[in-house]
C-alpha cells in the first residue's frame, strides 16, 4: 500500500530545505570558476538579471506542478496532460543519473576537509595531490561512500524530522561560516583588485560573442544552481503547505541561493587574486579551481589551514543539503511508483547510487582509458545532464505550461488563498517566449561549438 504523502510542517521548513537543495556545490564550487572565466562583474550582471526573470518563472512553474498534483516529478506531469506523461520519466532520469556522480564529488570534498583538519594541509598544496587522489580507487571510494550513507541517513527520516530539521540547522550554519570566511579574505592585503574584478563589470573588449557565451554559461548554470529541470522543485513542492504563498518562497529561495552563490565567488576569486598577485590567467583554473588552487591559496595565507577547514566544511555542508534532494526525489519516485515504504525505497536508491557512482569513481581510475564521445565517465554525466536532459525538460515543460494547458494552470496554484500573483505578466512572457528560446539556445550551443 502506497504510503500517505509526507510533507514540510512549516514555511520556512519548506523554504530552508529548497534553499538547502539549491545551494550546493553549484553555487560554491562551479558559479565562481564560471564567473572567473566569463568576465568577472559582467557574468554576476548576467545572473543577477536571469535569476529574477528566467530562474523566477521555472521555479514558480515546478513549486506549483508539484502542489497542485501532490505527486512526484513522474505523476505530476500526467496529471498535468496525458500526452506529456513521457516528459515525467525523462526528468525523473535527471536526478537517478547526478545523484551517483555528485556524491563522488562530495567524497571528495570529505576527503579535503579530513586533510586539513588533520592538519595535513601542506600536503594539499603538491600539483600531483588532487589528481594522485582521484586516480586511485579505494580511498576515493571510501569517501564516496561516506558522503552517500551520511545522505542517505538524512532522507531515510522522511520530509519533516530528516530533510527539514538538517535544513533549519545545516542553513544558518552554512550562511554564517560563508559570510565569515569571505568578510576574512576580503580583509586580506592584496584583495580589493579581486573584489573590483568580481564585483565591477568591465565592458572594454568584451565583444558580443564572448557576451554570448556568458549568457548561455549562465543560463546552464542556474539550472545546476537552482536545482532546476531535474524533479526536484517538483517533488519539494508536492510536500508544500497548501497555505504557503509560492510567489513569495520562490523568491525568498532564489535570494538564499543567489547570495550564497555571490559570497562564494567573494571568498574564492579575491583569494586567488592575493595568491598569483593580481594575475586574471590564475583565474582560469576552470572546475579544478577548487581542490587544485585554492589549497595553494590557502597554504600562503596566515592562519589559512583553519580558513582552509572552514571552508571545506563549509563545501561539505553545501554539497549535502543539495545531495539530500536529489536522493529524495529518487526515493520519491520510487515510493510512489512502486508503492514501497520509506526505508525500502531509500535502501534501493542507494544500491544504485553506489553502482553508478562507482563506475565514475572507476572512470579515473580502473577505467580511466574508457571514454563515452571523448568524455570520462563522470564528465560524461555531468554533459548528458546539464547540457542535454535538462534543457529538453525545460522546454518542453515550457510548452507545456505555455501553449497546452496555459499560464493560468500555474496561476491558479499560485492565487490559491486569495493572494495576488504580482509577476502574472513576467511569468507568461517569460514561460511563453523567452524561456523556450533559452532553452534551444543552450541545446545547440554544443552542437554549434563542434561546428
């Protein structure tokens, strides 16, 4: 027998567990490596500007599908119009494919908080330490494992004593250690250039195809960092309150996650600016930015072992309240499709994460010679995902919302108690033209780039 639906007990429960699931290693870890390669203040311009408009209107769509239906990502979007069942399935793909890879990623993070903490930081700063770490198997796995029981233990709790108690916890936490580390390192000699480059756009060289490719970077990054197009928000949102304004907490979320996103990039692009001295090109050290670069930029800072742990601690935190929600959607799916209990289907989804996962932990390292179009195993995921399943998802819920069964599907769950929906008319230009549009962009971008 199916179990009764589950859901948050409280408004900011809701609000702190989507925030919680939004911020993650796509705000911390891939926002500031995007806005260090894409200009600096003319790519935060950007974001800010797609955040309230684009990000805004996908949000709203996804709380208010799942609310509307009380259903998983898979029953929400039959419910919404049988000839878009099929859509259910390919999102509900997403996450059963990041989940697995993520976690590996945040074994790693495991692994550089253990080494600083153990005071092993120097270490860290060798070039061949991040790459000697992940082409080996075991360790690698032993931390993934790790990081994907500790998710694991969160959701097996259910919706409201697991994901909403650790969320009204680990949030403030994450929030507090972000602002403390950055107001440091913006204290630092040497960190003003960094903080003008962040934070001032510069538009002297800046052409229009390079203008281009910031958009579309910025447009695939929501996505990652708003927990977009992939169930979640669909999922999250069958567990709302029906008195709860969407409006207003889709708002309230996007601020959390924009502002731990902007502080993120407060904290890494000045500390790399204070190590090379000024030097944009150290900037450019794209995703290995992280565990390759800042351990160095650390290792030059006084006291930077103990800024270094709050930092890795910091990424832990992140990476596992966005973790919790990906495996949550799973075990959602999961429970629903098969009608299981909590335990059960949380149990199933974690054999398959540790399958695939360890097929990526493999791919640098058993099977490091085998590629998928020219890709490692991991990257391979992250590519089919982020450039290809999402976007699709998202236009096709686009047309769907926009054109099948109209803006006012969506309004009407938003309006439910009375409350006016005050972007009405942002919500259908964007959902009806300029979203679609986004979305074939950034699904021939790869194909163009090849050409």
């Amino acid at each position: 027998m199916e179990e009764k639906r589950e859901g948050f007990g409280s408004r900011i429960g809701f609000i702190l567990a989507a925030a919680g699931s939004a911020v993650g290693l796509g705000n911390i870890w891939r926002f500031p490596y995007l806005a260090a390669k894409y200009g600096g203040g003319i790519f935060l311009l950007t974001y800010l500007i797609l955040v309230v408009s684009f990000g805004f209107s996908l949000m709203v769509t996804e709380i208010s599908l799942g609310r509307k239906t009380g259903k998983s990502v898979i029953g929400a979007y039959k419910q919404a119009d049988k000839r878009f069942g099929f859509l259910g399935p390919v999102a509900a793909l997403v996450p059963f494919i990041i989940t697995p890879y993520y976690c590996v990623i945040g074994g790693w993070v495991i692994k550089y908080l253990v080494t600083f903490a153990s005071g092993q930081a120097q270490s860290a700063t060798d070039d061949g330490y991040f790459g000697g770490f992940i082409s080996q198997f075991g360790e690698p796995s032993v931390y993934f494992i790790i990081f994907a029981v500790l998710t694991a233990a969160v959701v097996i709790f259910g919706v409201e004593k697991g994901i909403e108690n650790v969320s009204k916890i680990l949030m403030p936490v994450l929030v507090v250690l972000s602002i403390g580390i950055a107001v440091y390192t913006m204290t630092l000699p040497g960190a003003g250039a960094g903080v003008k480059y962040y934070i001032l756009p510069d538009f002297k060289g800046f052409t229009v195809i390079k203008f281009m490719k910031t958009i579309v970077a910025a447009m695939g990054q929501l996505f990652y960092s708003m927990s977009l197009a992939m169930g979640i928000m669909v999922t999250y949102g069958s567990y709302m309150r029906k008195q709860d304004s969407i409006e207003k907490s889709t708002r309230q979320i996007s601020f959390f996650d924009t502002l731990i996103a902007i502080i993120a990039g407060l904290i890494i692009v000045p500390s790399v600016f204070i190590f090379s001295g000024g030097d944009e090109a150290a900037l450019n050290a794209g995703p290995g930015l992280m565990f390759v670069t800042l351990p160095k930029v650390f290792d030059s800072m006084r006291g930077g072992h103990i800024a270094g742990c709050a930092f890795f601690v910091l990424v832990a935190f992140a990476a596992l309240t966005s973790s919790v929600s990906l495996l949550e959607t799973m075990v959602s799916i999961i429970t629903e499709k098969f009608g299981l209990k909590r335990a059960g289907s949380t149990a199933i989804c974690l054999v398959i994460v540790f399958v695939m996962g360890m097929l990526s932990v493999m791919g640098y390292s058993n099977l490091s010679e085998v590629t998928i179009f020219g890709y490692q195993i991991l990257d391979f995921f992250d590519f089919i995902s982020n450039n290809i399943m999402m976007p699709i998802v998202a236009l096709l819920t686009c047309i769907l919302i926009g054109y099948i069964v109209k803006p006012k599907y969506i309004e009407d769950e938003t309006t439910l108690n009375g409350e006016k929906f005050r972007s009405k008319g942002l919500y259908e230009i964007m959902t009806k033209f300029v979203c679609p549009v986004f979305m074939i962009i950034i699904l021939l971008t790869p194909f163009i780039a090849e050409i």
